[in-house]
C-alpha cells in the first residue's frame, strides 16, 4: 500500500477500514502518512486529516496512551 492510495480513497471508507485494521495495519498507515507529509507534497491537508483519522483510532484502541504503542511499534520495526 502507499500513501496516495490512501489519499485516493473516500475518508469515509478510510475511517470504517481503519476499525476493521490489525494494530500493526493501522501503524503501518501511519507510517506511510507521515512519510508522505515529510515530503513536498501537494496534497498535505489530506494527508494531515488522514494522519489525524488514524491517531484518534489509535487513542479509541489504546485509551490514555497517546501515540505511545505507535512510538513502540516504530522502534521495533528498526
């Protein structure tokens, strides 16, 4: 998957396949989003509205966490 396949679709469908995501599925969509924000792109306010889809999925599934299982995750992958 990459990141203008996420952009390409409707944010309604986005946000009810995000509920359906593995944990490791919605970090690797994070991932790949801000990779894209990083770089000199167009289309950032999407990318930024996506970004903000996938961290109040990943708050709804890890309450009080912040974005901390994300961080782990992100440091296990290297």
């Amino acid at each position: 998957m990459i990141a203008n396949d996420l952009l390409n679709e409707d944010v309604s469908d986005f946000a009810t396949r995000l509920e359906a995501m593995t944990s490791d599925e919605v970090f690797a969509s994070m991932s790949l989003l801000e990779k894209h924000s990083e770089d000199d792109a167009s289309d950032r306010e999407g990318t930024l509205s996506l970004i903000t889809l996938v961290e109040e999925e990943i708050e709804r599934r890890f309450p009080g966490q912040m974005l901390t299982p994300y961080r782990d995750w992100k440091k296990d992958q290297l």
